[in-house]
C-alpha cells in the first residue's frame, strides 16, 4: 500500500462548494479516474481520502491538500492525468507524489485577502495596538482573540481608483492554533463602521496560496 499527496487548486465557483461536498466530489473523481485506491473497510466501503486543513465555505485556495492509499504503485503524473480528466471546472490537480510530512506538522498558510469597497480605514485597522474578535470553540461558543500579533507582518496594497486592496498575511492554521481569515474581514467592517458611523460597503475574497510547516518550511 503506498500513501500518496494529493495537491490541487479550489477556485471560481467551486469556492461555495463545502467541505462535505469536496469529499464527495474527489470520491467520485478517484472512481471514474479508475485509480487503484484503497478502500475503507466495514459494512459502507469508500476510498480513503483525507484533507489537511480544509477550506471555510466560500474560500479559494491554490495550494490545497489531499491524501488518498493506493493498491498499486501509479506514476505521479499518471495520476495528474487522470484526476483532471474527471474534475469539474475550477477543480485541478497540480502535483502527486509521495508525501513529505504529516498532516499534524501544518502550522501556518499564506492567505491574500481581496477587499472591494472602502477600504479608507485599512491602515488605521492595521496599526492598533489590539484588535479584538470573537473565535468560534469547537463546542459551538465564542472566545475573545487578539488578531493584532498575527497582523503585524501583514502587508496592505491600497486599492487603485476604483479597484480592489490586497492584504497579504501569514495566519496559524493546522491541528492547533487556526486563525480564519474571515475574523480579519469581520473585524475590518466593525473598524470602519465605528470610525465612518455607518455600515460599510467592504467585501472581503480569500484565498489562500500556501501552506507551511513550523520555521516556515513548505508543508508537502
């Protein structure tokens, strides 16, 4: 049996499409592929497919994960092929091959955060000195978060007239620690509301273009 990474790209339309889905997605792609892939055992046999990491609905990524076993030995391109052959649009596998590290050594990710609308505020945002959020818990409650230590490196390109801002930012992501980038935008809007006295129009695109290890080694 031999363990096989799996990265691949999530973008366009398929951003709204869930975790669950993407499973399911991949599951019949590995199928149709006709790829010698191990299956689970017990009553409900399925390829076993597993995702560093996934992405929240409604996020890109360009650098995502996955590992599936295989019966046989496939060349890593063979596999490339075949996978993108049966993929919808928006879907596609970059690379196959033998995986590096585990799931559990990912850290950290690099995310591009889009920003259409009013981003007037961003710099004022980005220098105080706390800026606080509500961190969903795994039991369903809120905890409060200081995003500020993890915005400190974080690099603003102001929008051009009527175009869009770039906020480029290195966020903890993995079994441990996981920051959403989707906090950052919320907390955004809360900013630039109070300071305006009204409701902005910002929309915030996130996507996320690489994964890393602890020391900022690449996760492969």
């Amino acid at each position: 049996m031999e363990e096989i990474r799996i990265r691949f790209q999530k973008t366009g339309r398929t951003r709204y499409i869930s975790h669950l889905d993407l499973t399911r997605t991949m599951t019949r792609a590995v199928r149709r592929a006709g790829l010698p892939v191990w299956y689970t055992e017990g009553f409900n046999k399925h390829p076993y497919l597993t995702f560093a990491a996934p992405l929240s609905l409604g996020f890109e990524g360009l650098a995502e994960s996955m590992d599936l076993r295989l019966t046989e030995d496939m060349p890593g391109e063979e596999l490339v092929r075949r996978l993108n052959a049966v993929l919808p649009e928006g879907l596609a596998v970059l690379s196959a091959a033998k995986p590096v590290h585990k799931a559990g050594e990912l850290a950290a990710a690099d995310y591009r955060l889009t920003f259409t609308g009013d981003t007037s505020h961003m710099t004022d945002f980005l220098a105080q000195e706390t800026i606080p959020a509500e961190k969903r818990t795994k039991k369903g409650g809120t905890k409060p978060l200081d995003l500020a230590p993890v915005l400190r490196a974080a690099v603003w390109n102001p929008a051009p007239e009527g175009g869009a801002g770039v906020l480029e930012v290195v966020l903890p992501c993995g079994s441990g620690e996981n920051v959403n980038p989707a906090l950052i935008a919320a907390a955004y809007q809360a900013f630039a509301a109070e300071r305006s006295g009204r409701e902005t129009a910002a929309e915030c695109r996130v996507l996320r273009t690489a994964l890393y290890c602890a020391g900022g080694v690449p996760f492969a």
